[in-house]
C-alpha cells in the first residue's frame, strides 16, 4: 500500500511541477509518457521504473471501476523490458552447513531448525512459513496446506525430516510456552508467545550465513530457490514443481530450468548424441 501511494504521490508531484494542477481524469497518455521520461531521469532502476507504472496501471484500473474517470490513458503505457535475474542458490552442502550451524541447546534452535527443514522441505515462501498454521499440518499423510499470495491454498507434500523436527518443535518448545491470545494455531511462534515476523526469519537466516561464513547474499528465499533447483536437477517434474511452488505461470518456473550451467553441460554431454 506505502509502495502504491508513493507511485501516486510522484505522479502528483509531476503533474504539478509545471505549477499547474491536473487531476487524474485531465491526466492523458502523452502525460504519462512524459511522466516515464521524467522518472527515467532520476537514474531509477528499470525494475523500480516498471514497478511504478504497475502501480500507475492500478491506480488507472480503480479510477475506471469506480466511474472516477472516463477512459483509462494507461493502458497503451509501455514498461521497460526487464532481463530475467537468475537467482542465488546454495548447494546441499551449503544448507546442510547453515542448518547444522544451528544451537539445538537453546529452545530457539530447535525452533529455527523445524523452520529452515519445512522451508527447504516445502520451498515455502517466508510469509507462507510465518502464516503455516497448526490445523493446515497433515503430517500423518505427508502434506501441509499453505496460504499462498492472493490468499490461494495449495497442498505441498512434506519429508520426512522436517515432519520429524516440526514434531520435535511443538512437543518439546512449543507445548510448554505461553501463548498469546490469536495465536493458538500458529505454527513457529516467538519467545513471547505471537506469531514471528518476516524479519525475523531474515535475520537468523543472515547470523547463519554469517557464522559459517557463507559468501553468498543469502535470504529465506534462497532456500525456495534452492528447493526447486535441487528439484529439477533430480529430474522432477517442471509441472510438479510450479504447483508446489504455488506459481500462477509455468513460466516463473521455467528459470530454475536456467540455473546450473554444470548440470546442464553434463545432460547434453549424457544425452546428444553428437557430445
């Protein structure tokens, strides 16, 4: 919502820079080309540059259903071509070391060692761990539902060790705290009884990193990532994988195809017959 508001505010301050004011129905396309000639100029980011008219583009498509403006001048907006990023991944070397890193002395330990299992286990997003819920845990047939962006549900199968150190969790951390009213059913709570924030989960993934020295910028997404590249080279379906990641398109997917150039060089050489 900041993000949104802060897309308007700087059409406002644009629309009104030449000190006069125009509302979003005198607003035209033409407008808002000079509008992307004059965010081009302030050296953003093709990537924040399109998130912008993303927002501009809602912003319009609101206007329009509410009956506020007559036609919609952002529609033939063009964003600027974005390359596809290919993202960091760690090896199972690497996530065995950031797991093993972990103080299972300590109640947070055993706590953060279920979390980081059912992350790399189910390649969840961190708000889809923070938001897992005790009554979506089928761990008996293997599955746990998770709420995705736009609020949809998806079944993710579960293995075998993170069932075990979920378990391990909520027998022995979990069972003996305190819990704040609202937050019986969440799964991985903080010391003080509620639900742990997405920054939390950041931060222990970074003081992992940073204790076993990992040189990669690394975040709770690099385990997703992880997870579905570990995935594909194992020889999973690309399908398969696009609905345990809860991607809308398969063409999301499609870059974990993209990743490993090692693994790819070895399946050419294997199979063409002309390697």
């Amino acid at each position: 919502m900041e993000a949104y508001l802060h897309d308007i505010s700087l059409l406002e301050e644009f629309t009104t820079s030449d000190g006069q004011k125009k509302s979003p129905a005198q607003v035209k396309l033409d407008d808002l080309q000079e509008f992307l000639g004059w965010i081009n100029e302030r050296k953003l980011s093709a990537r924040s540059q399109a998130r912008i008219i993303s927002g501009i583009k809602s912003f319009y498509r609101y206007l329009l259903m509410e009956n506020l403006v007559g036609d919609d001048p952002s529609q033939l907006l063009e964003s600027p071509r974005l390359g596809r990023k290919l993202p960091d991944t760690l090896s199972v070397e690497d996530i065995n070391q950031l797991i093993g890193a972990l103080d299972l002395s300590k109640p947070e330990g055993v706590r953060n060692k279920a979390m980081l299992e059912t992350m790399y286990s189910c390649g969840l997003r961190v708000s889809e761990l923070v938001g897992l819920l005790l009554s979506n845990l089928h761990l008996e047939i293997g599955f746990v539902k998770v709420t995705g962006k736009g609020d949809k549900e998806r079944l993710v199968p579960i293995g075998s060790v993170a069932t075990k150190h979920i378990k391990i969790y909520l027998e022995e951390i979990r069972n003996r705290q305190s819990i704040q009213p609202g937050f019986e059913d969440v799964v991985f709570l903080n010391q003080r009884g509620k639900k742990l924030t997405r920054v939390m989960v950041f931060t222990i993934i970074k003081q992992l990193a940073e204790k076993i020295q990992l040189k990669k910028n690394i975040s709770p997404h690099t385990l997703r990532h992880s997870f579905a590249t570990h995935l594909i080279e194992g020889g999973a379906d690309l399908r398969a994988v696009q609905e345990m990641l809860g991607h809308e398109s398969i063409t999301t997917t499609e870059i974990y195809t993209h990743l490993d150039r090692d693994f790819l060089r070895s399946s050419i050489l294997k199979h063409h017959p002309r390697a």
